[in-house]
C-alpha cells in the first residue's frame, strides 16, 4: 500500500472511530438543540442594515440596527444565571448597552415608568426604574447559588456579544438581556434573561383617563383633574362599603354643577334654580349602561359620590375608571365604567367654559407654553377669574402658610399638554430658571401658581417638593 | 505482520467503541416540572429508569408558569410537562398554538395530584411558640416579622398565598387581613377588590418589595426554604408536602384556607388573582380559586411523546402512587382528564373517561 493510501485509510478509519465514540459519548445526548446550531451570520452585510431593535419612548420611537446598537456606550461584564431550582449557568463575559443609556436614549424615564423588554415572541416582562438606575437584584454566589448578603454593582444590558462573538441567534436571538458585574462573583435570576429580544418601551404604569360631561356647556376632564378636584382639602368625599372598602371621589352634584351653566368652578357652581326647575342626570357607563337622577336628588347630595379611588388604589377592572357609590344609592345605581355625565339641559350657544381672558403675549405678565396644544398668555385678572384655591402648606424653609392660587395642574389642562412631555421650565422675572419633573407635579394635586401681595407677581407653591421648585416671581412656564 | 495487525487493532477499536455504544445509547426523557416535585420526581425518575433503562429522564424543576413557559416561548424540545396548577396547561397550551404547525402545545392534561398550602418555619422564627392556625394572618403581618412569598408571576404557590388572604378574610369575615400584611411593602402595590361574588386581587406590572418590607419575593417557592434555613426568614408559604420532605415546622392552615380540600371547592372560587398586565402573547392570566391540582400533559412539540406516555403511566401507577406518597405528596384517589379523547391511548388504557 502506497504511504498516501495507508495515509488515507488510517484517517477514515480514526474518523470513523472518533465518530463511533462520540455518538455515544454520553447518555444524556439530546437531540441536535438550538444551542448546538451554528452561529448564524448576524452580521451579514444584507443583515447589517435591518432595523434588530424597536426602541420605544413616550415622546418617539426608533429603530435600531445592530451596528447603529453596537455605536451606543458600551458596557460589559460578567453575566451567568440560576434558574429558580438551583441550577447554575456559571458567569461569562457579555457585552452590550446598559438599559439605562437606552432608556436615556429614546428620553429618559422616571420611576412612574417601567421599562418594557419584549422578545419576537411576545413575552414580554418590565424592569423598575430601580433596577435600571441602580441594579437593584437579587445576585447569588456562582459557586454555591447562595444569595449574596453584601451588595454587587450590578448593571442591566442588552447585550449582542458573549466571550467576543456575535450571540448564537437560534438560542439567543440577535439580542438577549444580561445582568453583568464587573468581576465574576455572581449570577441573577434566570428569568431577568430574556432572549431574542426586539423591542424595548418606556412605559408609564399609570393609565389616564378622560370623562365627558355633557351639559349647558360640555367638557372632558381628565383623570388629573378629577383627581386635584377630590382632594380631601376641595371636594373629596368618601364613602365606606358593608367589606370596609373606602372608596374615594367627588359628589355628583360637583360634576352636574360644572356644565349646568357657564360657571364652572367658582363662586356657586352648582345652578339651585335651574335645579328646582328640574332636569335629569345621566350617568353612562363604557357599554352604554344608565342610571338616571332627578336634579333635585343629586342637588347638594354628598352621598352619591363619583369614586376614582378604592382604598387608595385605582378602580379595578370591572368599574375602572369611576364608578357611582354612596350611601343613597342601592346596587343596581352603582354603575362602574363611567364615560360620561350627561346633564339634560339645553347647550348654551357661546363657550360657557370661563377660559382665561384672551390676552395678547405683550399684555401677558405670565406664560405657559413649550410642548402644550396652545400657549396660555395670562395675568392676575385672567388668572383670578379662574377657580381660585386656599389651602395651607408646608413651605420647606418657611414653615406652615396659607396660599391662594390657581390649581398648576389646571393651567395645563387648559394650555393642553402634549404627550410625551416630561418636565417644566420655569422662569424667573429675573431669568432665573429651574426645572421640575411634570409627573412630580401632575401628581400634586395642591400645587398652585399661587397670588403674592404684589399684583402681577406669582410663586409657585409646591407641597412636598423641596425648596428649590418653589420659584419665585415667576414669568413662564415652558412644558418641555 | 504489521499491517494486518495495525488493521486488527483498529477494528478491535471501532467494535469496542460501537459495542460500548450499543450498550449505553439511551433515548432522552426531558421532563420540566414544578420545584414542589423535586424530591418525589426524583425518586420517580430513580424507579422509572430502573424500569426502562433504556430511558434517560432528564429533568428541570422551575415556578409552573415558567416549566410552560420554557415549552411554549423558548421553544425547548421537552417530552413531559408537570404543574403545580392544572389550570395553567389549557390557559397557557391550549391557548397557543406551535409557529410550526399552527396547532396548540397541548390539547389534553390529567390532574393527577393535590397538596395543601401551609406556612413553613424554623424553631427560631420570630413568634414560633405563638403562631397557629387561627392567628397565622396577623402574626406573619407584624412588621418585624419577615414572611416569603414565591412570585405569583412565576410561581403557582405565589398567587395561592395571595388567595390565602383573601379567603381567610371572607372566612372570618374580618376585612382587615389583607391591608396590614401588603399596604406600604411594595412599590406598586398589589391591590385587592371584595365584590358580591368574587374577591379580586390584582398583581401589578412590577412586583418589587421596598427597602424596609417585611415581605420576601423570590422567583419560585423552593427558593425560600434555603433563606428559611438560613434565618433570612421567618416564616414562607409552602405546599405541605415540600414542608414535609424538608423537615420543617409547619403552621397547617385551616380547610377554608388551604386550598387542598375536595369539601371547600366552592369556597375556593370565590377569590380570583389576575396580573395587571400582557405577560404572554395573547393572555392576560387570571387565576381563579380551586382545590390544588397539580397537572401533566405531554406538548406537542415532544420529541419522545410514546416514552413520555410511559413516564406518565408509570407516575400514575400504583408504584408512582407510592413513590409519591411516600415523599407525602398526595395523589388523587382518580386521575381527572381533561379531553380524554386526545390522550395517547397508552394512558386512555389507564384513566376513566
């Protein structure tokens, strides 16, 4: 036999041998998994320009390639999981982008946000703002799968290389999620892992709603209204159910009285005379379910009360987002789901709502403009013809005071915030400028633009925000 | 001479190494299961392969919903599915169908165990020689008190402890059970609604305990047991029989309460637990109150349906019964079918329609 055959022979017969030993080469063989697939080319040039990521943030949405992804600021370390028996997936180096410089990428979140992960499939789960911000896991020792007592910086990424190659696409995806540490002393829990991930979305955990009232004049009011209108110090009622649920909310009369003539808000809205004379009330449920009143039941009635709340928490499905209780009703009137208050009273023909006095910008002393539906130029006239609130507060240097003002969060119901919208600019008469976050105020139901004793001149009063927010003699209020 | 005896060796070589493999080729069984089922399956799997040994079960114990989850969203080739809550195999397989086939992950189960939830402790745990089944809620309610509770998420056992509290309330009729153990301990909170006919509690979109809580959230109910263990805890709620296999104190909670007892199938109804949010494709899960019925199917997507079928007769056996029983897990006195017409006929043969 010539040497090259006897070459030949020998190697198809020790391939042969090398595959005889290692298809057997343990019992646990599983049929070929994806885990055992070839990479596949996710960086094929026809691949490198298709969008691999939908990035979602409450002002805009982007799609990403994988080099536009890779272009982000990196951050890398060591990432390995226990599944929720036990079993380890030891620590290997990842790299990828931190889901903080994501979600500050498509423009920032605060902590009313989660940020969304969401895989091709559909599976979807949401990390809190602390998680993002400040790696806020739980992480176990790779070698033991004990849980760690001291506390690792860990960061949250998304991330597209393990040990410097691509992910392998068929197990991974293009994109998988990772909690990496700078060395290798920990693992997380395996379901913080998604895999083939596509889509990420700031997403605010609170939803908003609207409720039409219909009347001599007609309006929708929104879910911030509504809520700084049943303020415990305004018109805020409760009511306690036969299981000890309190449920929280505004009379029904506050909401007729609103569209029952052109004054809304101040002085004496609720209409005694148009009530002796008599109309009915509609209460109309999302699926078209009535219950109607008497004017003269609902006339000062504080105990058919419009709830928003029960138990401090938002409605649950069946009545979100308002539903009819109170002490003078029985069962069937207490209707869940309301979208509408329909007050049987002849539309006024001008616009009865008392919008501020249209002022021209150079006759204006303050300003709210920026990201709204219509720039509100105002002045004390225009602002004291407006529902004016008295409350007491907490200066944060000053201590306790009383504030007259107009309500912060109905100057911008009325300029119309836009979505996507997220902080104030606030100016000084003497350019002064501070921000504040527009959820922090939007969940402030006492904060007013509040009157000094210097006609012209208007403080913000800010309950429970610190000092820095309270500016002063301010000119303009710029949503941004 | 040489060459014919290079020749002999090597084929002496590739004989042993085929007879050796001849010898020990197996046929993979994976199995994905609950972590409650640990330490009965294990012995299961012992027994099973003893029986078959041409079978190799491979298992993986996870919270219920992530065992389906890892068939149904990672797409992993498993042969038998084993729950915690029946419920969730048609909620979670029959309702999603294979990308492949366009035809459902599943389309039978058989209800084959039960258990009862119960408060697991260690003789060091704060108010041990206190605590009992009528002042449980408020003991594991005190703020000094750290209670685990596994991710109703992830986790059957999760959503049952919020259950609990619910029907001990509707119970005693005492309305301020539930407030004093959740109210102020997580970010977003978990929320409870007491309507004519059914006690809603609603799990929110991100479940993160604050830095003071006296509550313990992990993945899955089998995580506790080593903070239980460890004295990072107090007190976590367990099923009885995973109690038991650990040897741990145990605080039973009464039948109304329980979840595990035939006699309270209604009461159990009265209570519903629905996550706040699209956790799956097309499913916003919604877990309504019965008896603990643990459940097995066999996806569709298994690579070894005819020896899954095996594992499962062999589970539902009078030696499965006893394997099981004897890690006091208890087994249905009759297995229950879901669509008996779809079940291999292998177990059809065992099961009364």
């Amino acid at each position: 036999m010539k040497p090259y055959l006897r070459l030949i022979l020998s190697g198809a017969l020790l391939l042969a041998l090398t595959f005889t030993f290692a298809a057997c080469s343990g019992e646990t063989q599983v049929a070929p998994s994806a885990t055992e697939a070839p990479v596949e080319a996710t960086s094929a040039p026809t691949e490198a320009a298709m969008p691999v990521l939908e990035i979602v943030g409450l002002t805009e949405t982007k799609s990403l390639t994988l080099e536009e992804i890779k272009a982000l600021p990196v951050t890398e370390g060591y990432a390995g999981i226990k599944s929720s028996t036990g079993k380890i997936t030891p620590p290997v180096m990842v790299k990828g982008v931190a889901l903080k410089d994501l979600a500050e990428f498509i423009g920032g979140m605060d902590e009313t946000a989660g940020f969304n992960v969401v895989a091709e499939d559909g599976y979807s789960i949401t990390y809190s703002f602390d998680q993002l911000q400040n790696g806020a896991f739980i992480a176990y020792d790779p070698a033991t799968g004990d849980e760690l007592k001291n506390p690792v910086e860990l960061t949250a990424i998304l991330a597209y290389e393990v040990d410097g190659k691509p992910l392998d696409s068929k197990q991974d995806g293009t994109l998988r999620l990772a909690i990496v540490s700078a060395e290798l002393n920990q693992v997380t829990d395996g379901h913080w892992a998604v895999k083939w991930v596509n889509k990420l979305e700031v997403k605010s955990l609170g939803e908003e709603w609207v409720l039409q009232l219909d009347g001599a004049i007609s309006k929708p009011t929104d879910r911030v209204s509504i809520e700084s209108c049943g303020a415990p110090q305004c018109h805020g009622s409760s009511w306690t159910d036969d299981k000890g649920q309190e449920w929280a909310g505004v009379p029904l009369y506050y909401f007729v009285g609103s569209v029952d003539d052109e004054i809304a808000h101040e002085g004496p809205a609720f209409n005694r005379t148009l009530a002796d004379a008599g109309y009915s009330v509609d209460v109309i449920a999302a699926d078209g379910y009535t219950v109607t009143f008497d004017a003269a039941r609902v006339q000062y009635n504080k105990d058919i009360i419009v709830a928003y709340k029960v138990n401090e928490n938002p409605l649950p499905d069946d009545f979100f987002p308002l539903r009819l209780v109170g002490s003078d009703l029985d069962k069937k009137e207490m209707a869940g789901m309301i979208a509408q208050i329909k007050v049987g009273l002849e539309p006024l023909p001008a616009t009865a709502e008392p919008a501020p006095a249209a002022l021209s910008e150079a006759d204006a002393t303050l300003t709210v403009s920026g990201s709204v539906n219509q720039s509100l130029f105002l002045n004390e006239a225009a602002l004291r013809a407006m529902e004016v609130l008295t409350i007491n507060a907490e200066h944060p240097k000053n201590g306790k005071q009383d504030f007259d003002g107009v309500s912060l969060n109905v100057l911008l119901d009325l300029a119309g915030v836009k979505d996507g919208a997220t902080t104030l600019l606030v100016t000084a008469s003497d350019g002064y400028t501070s921000e504040v976050s527009l959820s922090d105020v939007r969940a402030c139901t006492d904060c007013l633009l509040g009157f000094t004793d210097t006609l012209e001149k208007f403080n913000l009063v800010m309950p429970n925000l610190p000092s820095n927010v309270w500016a002063k003699d301010v000119v303009k209020i710029e949503v941004k | 001479m040489r060459k014919p005896f290079a020749i002999l060796v090597i084929l002496s070589l590739l004989g042993l190494g085929l007879g050796s493999c001849n010898g020990q080729q197996k046929t993979p069984l994976v199995v994905f299961a609950a972590g409650s089922l640990i330490i009965p399956f294990g012995n299961i799997e012992k027994a099973f392969e003893e029986k078959y040994p041409n079978i190799d079960v491979q298992a993986e114990y996870h919270g219920s919903i992530q065992v389906i989850r890892h068939a149904t969203e990672l797409h992993k080739p498993i042969d038998v599915i084993a729950t915690a809550d029946a419920a969730l195999i048609p909620m979670l397989m029959y309702a999603t169908n294979m990308p492949e086939t366009d035809q459902p992950y599943a389309d039978w189960s058989i209800r084959f165990a039960s258990n009862h939830l119960a408060l697991a402790y260690a003789p060091e745990s704060k108010y041990a020689d206190e605590i009992n089944a009528e002042n449980w809620a408020e003991i594991i309610s005190r703020p000094d008190v750290k209670i685990g509770i596994a991710d109703p998420r992830f986790d059957a056992s999760g959503y049952r402890a919020l259950m609990a509290f619910a029907l001990a309330e509707i119970a005693d009729k005492n309305y301020g059970l539930f407030a004093p153990m959740f109210d102020k301990q997580l970010t977003f909170p978990v929320t409870i609604f007491r309507g004519d006919e059914l006690t809603t509690i609603t799990v929110p979109e991100i479940l993160e305990t604050k830095p003071e809580s006296h509550i313990v959230i992990r993945g899955a109910s089998i995580q506790l047991i080593a903070l239980l263990e460890s004295g990072d805890l107090d007190y976590a709620f367990e099923y009885e029989s995973v109690i038991a296999q650990h040897n741990l104190k145990l605080v039973s909670l009464p039948a109304e309460v329980n979840l595990g007892e035939q006699a309270n199938e209604e009461f159990y109804k009265q209570v519903q637990v629905n996550l706040d949010f699209q956790r799956f494709v097309s499913i916003k899960p919604q877990f309504r109150g019965e008896r603990i019925g643990y459940g097995v199917t066999i996806p569709a997507s298994a690579e070894h349906p005819d020896e899954a079928a095996q594992f499962i007769a062999f589970l539902l056996s009078d030696e499965g019964r006893s394997l099981m029983e004897a890690d006091h897990h208890p087994m249905f006195e009759t297995f229950i079918a879901d669509s008996y017409e779809n079940l291999p006929s292998v177990l059809q043969a065992i099961m009364t329609k």
